[in-house]
C-alpha cells in the first residue's frame, strides 16, 4: 500500500517491517519521532533511556540476545554513545542492530554542525543514507540484512531535510527474525587477548562490504544527456542537484556512504569529462575521490558550512537559475524566545538580577542566554554545565564562590549531569548547582524521562526522585524552589551560594506547555496606573509589549504566572 510519509516515520515502519523487537532511544531533533513513531506498534517494545550511550548499549543487548534491535539519536548523541560503538564494531551482533543517527546540517536545534559519516568510517561501521521518504523504508529494512550477513551493526543516517519531508513509500507485512542466544567469549568479551583477534575480523568484513558496494543497487547510476560533467551526491544533495539539472548530466548516487565502492567510482570518473561532488558539511566523498586518484570538484566550490539548497548549487555550478518561490518582501525576523509562563524565566531574571555567572546547559533554558535576560555565559554539551561548574570554581580558588552556579534541565541532569554532581560532592567543590525541574523533556516534544513517573508509551513506571538522588551522591543541601515566586528564588539562591559546601537548588515548576497544567487568567494592564518604566519588559515574555508608551497583555498568550506582576511597582499589572 502506499503512504505518504516523514522520513522518520518511514524509517519507523521499515524498522517495523523487518522485524524489530526493541528499541532504545534518547530523544533528539530531528531523530525523535523515529523512536515515537515506532512506539505505537505494538509488537515492538519501545523505551526512552536516560542518555544515548546506555540507549546503544541496551539495542546490543537485545541483538545479542536474538532480538533485532535500533536505538536512535542525533549527530551528537553519537559523540556520547561512541563508547561502545567502536567496540559493538569489533564483536558484531547475533540479531541485527541498527543504529539510527540524524545530522542537523544548518543547526536548526544544534550546537555544532557535525558530519557523522566520520564516525562510520572511524568505527569501520557500514553507513546507509537515505534520499526521501521511500528509500527510508527500504534502508532500514536493508540494513537488518546487512548487518545480519556481514555480522555488524550498521548505521542508517538521517538529516534534517530527510527527517522532516514527506513522500510517498510502499508499505508491506511484518517478518518474523528470531535467533537463538549462545555463549561465545571469544566474540563478546573484548578483553586485549580477544579484541586482537577480533580486529582482522574487522579489517576483513570492511573489504567484504566495498566489494558489497561495487555492485549493491543502492549505489545507482542515472545516465545524462551529456557526459560533460558526472555529478557523485548522496541523501538531500542528490534531491538538490536533480531538481537543478534533471537528467542533464549522470549522477553516481551513493546510498551507502561508508564503505565506497572503488570501481565503481574509477569508472563512473571516467565515463564523464568532469566529475563533481556534492555532498553537504565535509568533503566526505571528495576526500574518498582523491585518495583514487581522481581529480574531481568538490568543497572549492561548494561550502562546508550550513546546508545546501537548490540554488546553492545552481549558484556553485555558475547557473543563473532561481528555483522554488521567493517572497515579496523579507520575512521578519523571530528570534527564538521561552514560551509565556515558561517556568525558567523569573530564575533567570533572578540570576541576572544577582549579576552571577551562569554555566548553561543543553535545553530550553538555553534561551536564557538571549536578550533581554542575557542570564548564561557558556553552553557546551549535555551535562557540561555541572562539570564545568567544578572546574570554573576549583581553578578560581574561591573567587568564584558566592557568584557562580551551573543550571540544568531534569532530563539532561539524568542524561549526564549525575556524574558531574558526583565529581563535585567527591572533590568537595564549594558551589551550586539549579536543576530547572519542568517535568518533561521539553525541547525536542514533551518526551518523558525517569524522573516524571512515565515511561515513552505514557504507562506508569518507577520515578527518580531528585532531592533522594542528589543526597545519596553525597550533596547534604538540597532545596526546592518555586521559580514563579521571585522572593523566594532570591533568598533561597543567596543563601545557598553563602554556604560553604557544594549544595542542589531544584527549581520545579511544570512546563506552562503540558496538557494537564491548569493556567490562572491572564493579566491585564490598568493603562492608568502604568508609567511606562518597562520593567515587565526585563523578563522577554512574548505575551507583554509596550504600545503607545504603555504595557500591553496579550490575553491569547498569558497564563497568569505573575511573575511581571511581581516585577510592577506601581500595581498596574493585575488579574482580568
């Protein structure tokens, strides 16, 4: 039957298809919906993990136990599960395991621009790539088979064009895969003795794999009218040099990326009088083309810096052709901003109020960094911001203590701020750490994570309690605060960063987002009252603006938090 699908979605039914039994994620855009896609099957059990690396090592789990597996993550929640990836490469699996890794080309919810296919080629792991929503099905579909009869885990990259973008796919049944589990030192444990005799293994399956790839039908080549330029693309590249060119030229497409095929390439070149690579971020291919021998044109011409674009590659190719529809006029611009009523921003306006040094973390309260709270000085990665905290006040030699403190999201303290925390307590650092508790994992959806008391099908199921965690790791002061009560987060900030210990505040407070939080009416501004002095504006909620001198309340956007109110010294602010 055919569909019209995402990309993730596809990927979801392929995984379906081929018989998946598990599967173990963390949530990051724009891999999510695999996961929550695949969730709703129910021959499948589904989870979100605490963080990515134990999300892969549980996927090797179930497919050393006989079950197909997949975990997924973003380009870098690969980084954190690199551990055992390189090692997964060595033992191989029973049942076949794929690992699913989304590129965000463009950062559209990232913190760097970083090209996953080094990870294939580092790790000596088969990577297929995807173009739409169809070969999305049919990769995942391909790469249990894969990884089944060359004993290998096998990555399957998205990236954002491919993820968010429908089209449409042929649907099929559901097989059944079971293997049987039998004890196998040799293989499994990779103890020095047993690693070493594994790596040839290794070196011998990649050989296997491009001799694969010289005649696989997913590397494809599409014949031209002319031979005097040969396009060599993959994934969302391969979209944008067909929509320029049509069948002008040839295109070698490459649906795996690692390993290449050699021959194939060498003949391709030579099929054409010109040969023109084009991929997105690094000169990935370019630098395979080269190390042939080959002369090619490559990241000379087009950036490896954002994502491409039709046009971007007519440009490159020194056409003047203007695809797609342009607006009139520019649109405005929309910096991003927390929602009204988000929990995060009176302690924020506190922090700034208190001119501390913040140390942020990944989250929706990294919107803290922008105007007008400007509250955070340095965001890195998942839990670096407790990490870095003990850093900064260590090395400080206690100049740092009484101003600075680290700020962390629940999901994210539980994905990898434990450890950081377990250090400070260790190494007795004298300072505080706010774990911004909104009860959810906000910004890639409203997943949820161990400390909401659901699981990823929304089933009841154990809690982590935080005050409980953060003392049995050693921290003696731990105290909750309401971050809509400004007072109290003062007083309560002031009194923890006075005390000479390391010490936990949780700001706790539910995303003003979730379904079942019950909002007070809005507030509405006594124009009379109102002198103008903007200091409601100090906070950047999205729902207060000055028009015609005075404060206005977008009553369609207000929740009635009452933090502005807080923030009026004349009383104009008050409940509808």
């Amino acid at each position: 039957m055919k569909q019209l699908m995402l990309g993730n979605e596809a990927v979801a039914r392929g995984l379906y298809e081929a018989g998946c039994r598990f599967v173990s994620s963390y949530p990051g855009t724009p891999s999510t919906e695999i996961t929550e896609a695949i969730a709703k099957y129910e021959e499948v059990y589904a989870e979100w993990a605490p963080n990515e690396k134990v999300a892969m090592e549980a996927a090797f789990g179930a497919s050393m136990a006989g079950r197909r597996s997949f975990c997924g993550m973003k380009h870098v929640g690969l980084n954190v599960a690199a551990d055992p990836l390189f090692t997964i490469s060595y033992t191989g699996v029973n049942a076949g395991m794929v690992i699913g890794v989304a590129d965000d080309a463009g950062m559209h919810s990232s913190q760097n621009e970083q090209d996953s296919r080094h990870y294939a080629m580092a790790a000596k792991i088969p990577m297929l790539e995807p173009a739409d929503s169809g070969e999305a099905l049919a990769f995942a579909k391909l790469a249990y088979e894969l990884s089944e009869r060359f004993d290998t885990p096998v990555l399957l990259k998205m990236c954002t064009r491919v993820s968010h973008s429908q089209s449409v796919v042929e649907t099929g049944s559901r097989a059944e895969t079971l293997k049987e589990y039998e004890k196998d030192i040799p293989k499994y444990v990779m103890m020095p003795g047993n690693a070493k005799r594994r790596h040839p293994v290794v070196e011998a399956r990649t050989q296997a794999l491009v001799e694969y790839a010289e005649t696989a039908e997913i590397n494809r080549v599409e014949n031209g009218k002319s031979n005097a330029i040969g396009f060599l693309t993959s994934s969302t590249s391969y979209q944008y040099v067909k929509e320029v060119f049509g069948d002008q030229y040839p295109v070698l497409k490459l649906g795996m990326i690692w390993p290449m095929p050699e021959k194939k390439i060498h003949s391709f070149a030579e099929s054409v009088e010109k040969l023109v690579v084009v991929e997105e971020l690094d000169g990935f291919i370019e630098a395979h083309c080269k190390s042939l021998g080959l002369a090619c044109v490559g990241k000379d011409s087009f950036s490896c810096i954002d994502e491409l674009s039709q046009n971007k590659v007519a440009s490159a190719m020194g056409i003047c052709k203007t695809c797609g529809t342009a607006l009139d006029a520019p649109i405005p611009a929309r910096p991003p901003v927390m929602c009204a009523g988000c929990p995060h921003r009176g302690l924020f306006y506190t922090l700034k109020k208190n001119k501390l040094t913040v140390l942020g973390d990944i989250g929706c309260y990294t919107l803290g960094a922008v105007a007008p709270l400007q509250a955070v000085d340095s965001v890195i990665c998942m839990g670096a911001s407790v990490s870095g905290l003990h850093g900064f006040s260590k090395s400080q030699e206690g100049a740092a203590d009484n101003k600075t403190v680290a700020v962390i999201g629940d999901s994210t303290f539980m994905h990898s701020g434990i450890t950081g925390l377990v250090n400070m307590a260790y190494n007795e650092s004298n300072a505080t750490v706010i774990i911004v508790d909104n009860s959810i994992t906000g910004m890639t959806g409203h997943q949820q994570n161990p400390t909401t008391g659901f699981n990823l099908k929304g089933d009841p199921c154990a809690k982590i309690d935080l005050e409980t965690l953060c003392r049995a790791v050693g921290i003696q002061r731990v105290r909750v605060i309401d971050p809509y009560n400004l007072a109290e987060c003062d007083a309560v900030i002031k009194e923890e960063l006075a005390a000479n210990e390391p010490s936990v505040i949780i700001s706790r407070r539910p995303c003003a987002l979730l379904k079942y939080v019950k909002h007070k009416a809005p507030l509405t501004v006594n124009s009379d009252k109102c002198v103008g002095c903007k200091a409601c504006m100090k906070i950047g909620c999205p729902a207060i603006s000055i028009i015609d001198g005075k404060a206005k309340v977008d009553a369609t956007q207000c929740v009635g938090c009452g933090v502005c109110e807080q923030l009026c010294k004349v009383g104009a602010l008050t409940e509808v």
